[in-house]
C-alpha cells in the first residue's frame, strides 16, 4: 500500500459528511496508484471507495467494488477464508439481503460464520477473529430474524454475546444491544419472563454508559413487556425513564413511540 493512499485513508475518514469529496479525492489517488502501478495501492483504494458507497447506501457500486477487491486480494494468493475477505464477505452478505436475494444473503453469512467458528475451534483465538465471529454470528442472526426464523437467530445472538463478553467484557454498547436483541426475541415468542430478565440486565449495563444514543430503545422495550404483562406501573416508569434518555439524545423517533406507548397506558389506566 502506498503512503499516499493511507494518507488519504486516515485524512477523508475524519470527514464523515463528506461522501462525495472523500470520492473525489479517492478517485486523485487511485489514477495516481494507477500511474505508479501500484497494485496494492489500488486494491486498497477500491476497498476504501466501496466502503464509501456502501455508507451511503449505494450497494449496487459497493457490491462490484467489493467483489473487484476480493477478487485483487486472491489473485495475490490471499485465502478465501482470510480474515480480510471474509471481513468484505459479510459487507457482501448484507447487501444481498438489503437487495433481497436471500438465497445468496444465507449462503454468505453462513460461509463467514462457519469458516469463523472453523478457524477459531482449530486454535486461531486472536481477537480479531473472535470478534469478527461474533460479528458473523449477529448478522446472520438478524438476517434468520427478518425470516422468521426466531429459535435459530436466539442461538447466533447468545453465541455473539458469549464471544462479546469473552474478548470485551460486559459494559459496552454492543452487549447492551445483544441483551436488547435477545429479550426481543423473547418478547416476540411470549417468554416474557425471559424477555424482562434479559432487558433488566441490558438497563443496568446502559446507565453506566450516558452517551450510548440507543439505550432508550431498550427502556421503551422493557416498558413494553411489562405493559404486556399487565405491569402497569413499571411500564409508566420504563416509559419516562425512555423519555428522559430520548430527550437527552435528541431521539424524535423514541419520543414519539414512547408518546404513543404513554397515550396507550393513560387509556389502560383509565379504560
């Protein structure tokens, strides 16, 4: 890889909002790259403009992008199975299901998922494969979510949250949301005993993390089983308590719910 090209790698991602500049000056650095015929140069400005495209929701430009490195990176005798593109593969996986081709969506998560577990379970424990396993494991779980598929995906979230817990511990965003995940899952299969323990756990985790923008989700969703079980109190407290959180974090689309959630408690109490 060029020093150019990292140059440009660390300066355009510093400017988030500046999609279509950063892909300007990728596309300077790329004929440059090109001029220099530097192969992994290219490769890896290919790989930082099909993240661009894929940011902005562009997955028709991402995915071409997306194959062509893959495509780079095994003609230099890189594995299929490599970290790198199997990193890229999930990227690959997911746009196949934002696009709807759910056929392909599988085969990709679980080719990721498998060769993960695979790598992991012969010795490769390093960090950056145990995360990315967890990361394979949660989105072929929200992939089996969106089919349906509930008992499958509550497998691959307890799975992602077990290695989450394991490389980073429990007080973090991501196991807040894991927690949030499987309680939903719950929720939706009527274990609302289940549903509530594994909410409480995500709460108490979140309130030792104020700038996590999300968390009021996560009281909205407890007030909503309580509300459920006829908890009406707890469902009031859970559903100020994500007000609150909302407001905090500018969430207009929290408030509004928790306003709708409010009215629906005031009519059950008054009803």
């Amino acid at each position: 890889m060029s020093i150019f090209a990292r140059h440009f790698g660390e300066r355009v991602f510093k400017i988030k909002e500046e999609f279509k500049k950063a892909e300007q000056m990728f596309h300077l650095a790329l004929k440059l790259a090109q001029e220099q015929q530097n192969y992994d140069g290219i490769t890896f400005i290919y790989d930082m403009l099909a993240n661009l495209a894929y940011d902005q929701e562009e997955y028709q430009k991402a995915e071409k992008l997306f194959v062509s490195v893959i495509q780079r990176l095994l003609s230099t005798g890189v594995s299929t199975t490599d970290n790198k593109v199997i990193h890229i593969s999930l990227k690959l996986a997911n746009i196949y299901k934002i696009q709807k081709d759910f056929r392909k969506a599988e085969e990709g998560f679980k080719f990721c998922k498998n060769h993960l577990q695979a790598s992991v379970e012969s010795g490769k424990k390093d960090e950056d494969t145990v995360l990315l396993w967890a990361m394979a494991l949660d989105g072929y779980a929200r992939f089996l979510v969106d089919a349906a598929r509930l008992p499958e995906a509550f497998i691959c979230f307890q799975k992602a949250y077990d290695l989450c817990v394991e490389i980073n511990g429990e007080e973090n965003e991501e196991i807040v949301v894991l927690l949030n995940d499987l309680g939903t899952i719950c929720f939706i299969q009527n274990d609302l005993d289940k549903a509530v323990s594994f909410l409480k756990q995500a709460i108490a985790i979140g309130n030792k993390l104020p700038d996590m923008k999300d968390f009021s989700s996560v009281l909205l969703n407890l007030g909503t089983v309580y509300m459920k079980k006829g908890m009406v109190e707890e469902a009031k407290q859970s559903y100020e308590a994500a007000w609150k959180n909302a407001k905090q974090h500018k969430n207009s689309e929290v408030l509004k719910e928790v306003s709708s959630c409010m009215d629906e408690l005031h009519h059950a109490k008054t009803g």
